[in-house]
C-alpha cells in the first residue's frame, strides 16, 4: 500500500528545511546520484506574491533545491507559467530572493518532444526537461479548481506541457470533464514523478486556483512517492470522496491509484474546507447539450469594477469566446467551454465561475428530490417491529 505523510509545517526557514529534507528521506522513492539531472516542478501559475496561495511557497522551492545540491546533482526549477513573463513571476513570487546564491538553473520549460501518452490522446508535446530528467521532484500548492475541484500533484503535471499547447488540449477535451480528467492522469504517468511534496502550509480554498480562490492555512506539508495517492490522502483531510475528485477517478480506471493509502505523521480531517461549486459543463442529450450548458452550466463572470482590460483573459481563451468591447469584456457563452482557464489567469480577481438562474433552480430540485428519496429509504429501512434492515440501492 501507499504511503503517504502528513507533517504539520509553517514557512519559518530553518525548520522547513530540516522537515523538507527528513520528508524527502523518509519517503525514501528519490535516490540521487551525484551529477544526476533533477527537474524540480513548482506550481508557478502566474505571478503572485506567497500570501496569495496561488503558487509553491518559494522557501520549500529553496529547501528542495538545497537538498539536491546537497547530493551533489544539478537542480532545475521549471515551469510553463499560464501567463505574466517567467522574469516577473521570479521575482513577485519571492523565488528570485529565495533562491539567491543557490548553484541553481530557474526558467520557463524550452523545449517539447513528442511523447505517446497512450489512447485515445497519442502523441503530445512534453517538456524534453520532464521526460529526461534522472528524476522529478513535484511540488504541487493545495488548491480548489474551479473545473477539476481541486488541483493537488496530478493536476501540477499539466504544466509540463508547454506553453500555447495547453490551451489547445483544454479545447480538444474542452466540456468533457472526464476526458480532461484522463488527460491530466496519463501525463502524470509519463512524467512520472519520483515524488511528491505538496505545499499545503498555505493552501486555497473556494473558487481557486487563481485571485478569485482564498488562501486558507492549513499548516502542512503533504509527501508521498505516488502522486495519485497523495491525491486521495489530501481528499481524506478535507473530507472530499476521492472518487468525487475526477483526476482519481481517471486514475483508479486506468490502474493508476491505489486502493487505498497507509497515512503516517500528523493527519487532522479538516472538517470545513470550502470547495467550488463544480456543476456539469454539460449534460443532457447530445442535440440539446449546446442549450443546456448555455443556461444551466454555471459560466464565467466579470466583476466590472475589478476589470483593467489587461487582456489575459481573452488571449488565453482556447474556444475564443471572449473580445474586448469598449470598456468591458464579453463572454460568447455559445462558444464558452467551461474550462475556467480565463478565471484562473484572470490576474486581477475580476472572473469568477457563477451559477446561473436555472442552473442552480435545478441543483436544488435534484438535491431536495435526493433528500425525500433518502427519507423514503430510512423510513424502508425499519421494518413493523423495529428490526433494522440494511437497505442497498
Ligand atoms: S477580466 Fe481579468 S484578465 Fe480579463 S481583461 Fe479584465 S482584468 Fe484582464
Ligand atoms: S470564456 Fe473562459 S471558461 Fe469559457 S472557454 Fe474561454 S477561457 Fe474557458
């Protein structure tokens, strides 16, 4: 079975590094060679600074950079930021200060190779840097995901796909969630990271992962040596069904997660994380899917008064389906996949996923019709004489 390790942690340096390094020798999968290539993969969504929980806190980039050096092998810290200049994002993240002095490469990923994922993807483009790395150290941010729920160390891979190519896999799996789910799974098995360690001493809840989520602290550091399975031990400390998390249910089909996980070290459930609201992106009968996801499938929204018109929004949108017109911006919700990407980059907290009108009508006809078919069957569950029956349906 898995292991998977909980450590309870704050940003202070000096015990981070010791907690970081005893993590990485206690899960015991990272075995580092001197002059062995290591690609240490952060979560640098854009440019932000640490408080805003949107990227891998840069002293635990620092604490992992140091323990490889320590080996006597070559770190490189890579990433394919969604937006904002990779020179910006080193800087308001903190990681140029924190790295400073370190022997250490820090740059965008800068070249992709072809590499067959397997069906029904094939061939994609990957970071060459991630595909021939003696090993990767992956260090995904605990975070909520306005369309995938929560983006925790399977989801942190996508980034090894570089550049202008993500945004064409979000509109090839576009509405289907499932098939995104898959996508995201089979690079995590390519890439196939040596470890995972998950910042989670700052996490975000709410509408993440970008300004418009909430940083939420949790005060820990999450390690194992499968990514899938400190997917499905994170599920279990926020109390979320790992099969409620579509990149496990990707995984556990493709024979990819583990059955279960052995939680060492410090595990407290956290009994009240807000998760996004994670409606359908589409539904219904094929002919009238483009309807419903027009009307009932929660969309992006701008908040006028937080918009500055930087354009980030509309220069990444894989389906087109925003343009800038006077002093706002309008969403075409007939050509709107649902992938959030827009929420996600937007680097002002004006986007947000919403609701719409009939959508949430609807979620609460099926959640009070779920609730009188669940009285129905505990009043089935007792029999004349007060015997209890387990009833299964
Ligand atoms: S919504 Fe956000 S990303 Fe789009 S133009 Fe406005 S500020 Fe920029
Ligand atoms: S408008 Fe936003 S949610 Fe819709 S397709 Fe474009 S980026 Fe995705």
């Amino acid at each position: 079975m898995a292991t998977v390790i909980f450590h309870p942690a704050e940003y202070g340096y000096g015990t981070l590094r010791t907690t970081i390094s005893g993590l990485l020798t206690r899960i015991g999968s990272l075995r580092i060679e001197p002059g062995a290539k290591i690609l240490i993969k952060p979560n640098f969504l854009a440019p932000a600074k640490p408080e805003r929980a949107m990227t891998t806190h840069p002293l635990v980039v620092r604490a992992v950079v140091e323990y490889v050096l320590q080996r006597g092998a070559v770190p490189l810290v890579a990433d394919s930021p969604g937006m904002g200049t990779f020179e910006r994002l080193l800087r308001e993240g903190g990681y140029s200060e924190a790295l400073n002095g370190l022997d250490v490469e820090l740059r965008p990923f800068r070249e992709s190779i072809q590499v067959d994922i397997g069906e029904p993807f094939g061939r994609i483009a990957i970071a060459r840097e991630a595909v021939e790395a003696d090993a990767v150290i992956n260090l995904p941010k605990l975070k909520t995901h306005a369309m995938m729920m929560l983006t925790l160390g399977v989801k942190n891979l996508f980034g090894c796909v570089v550049g202008l190519t993500k945004v064409q896999w979000h509109m090839r799996s576009g509405v289907n969630r499932h098939l995104f789910a898959r996508l995201l799974v089979q690079i995590c098995r390519v890439v196939h990271p040596t470890v995972t360690l998950m910042d989670g001493v700052l996490g975000m809840e709410g509408q993440g992962p970008g300004r418009s989520g909430t940083p939420r602290r949790l005060g820990l550091l999450v390690a194992g040596a499968s990514a899938p399975a400190v997917d499905m031990a994170v599920c279990r400390l926020l109390q979320v069904p790992a099969d409620d998390l579509p990149t496990h249910r990707a995984a556990a089909e493709l024979g990819l997660a583990p059955r279960d996980v052995a939680i060492s070290g410090d595990f407290k459930p956290v009994m009240d994380f807000k998760l996004p609201v994670l409606g359908p992106l589409t539904f219904g009968p094929g002919l009238i899917q483009p309807f419903i996801r027009k009307h009932f499938v929660q969309r992006p929204v701008v908040e006028a008064g937080k918009c500055r018109m930087c354009g980030e929004c509309w220069r990444h949108c894989p389906a087109k389906a925003i343009a800038p017109h006077a002093s706002v911006i309008v969403f075409d919700y007939d050509r709107c996949i649902r992938c959030y990407c827009c929420v996600e980059m937007c680097p002002h907290g004006a986007l947000a996923a919403v609701e719409t009108g009939p959508g949430k009508a609807l979620r609460r006809l099926c959640a009070s019709r779920d609730r009188i078919v669940q009285r129905t069957r505990r009043k089935r569950a007792h029999c004349r004489d007060g015997r209890r029956i387990d009833f299964e349906g």
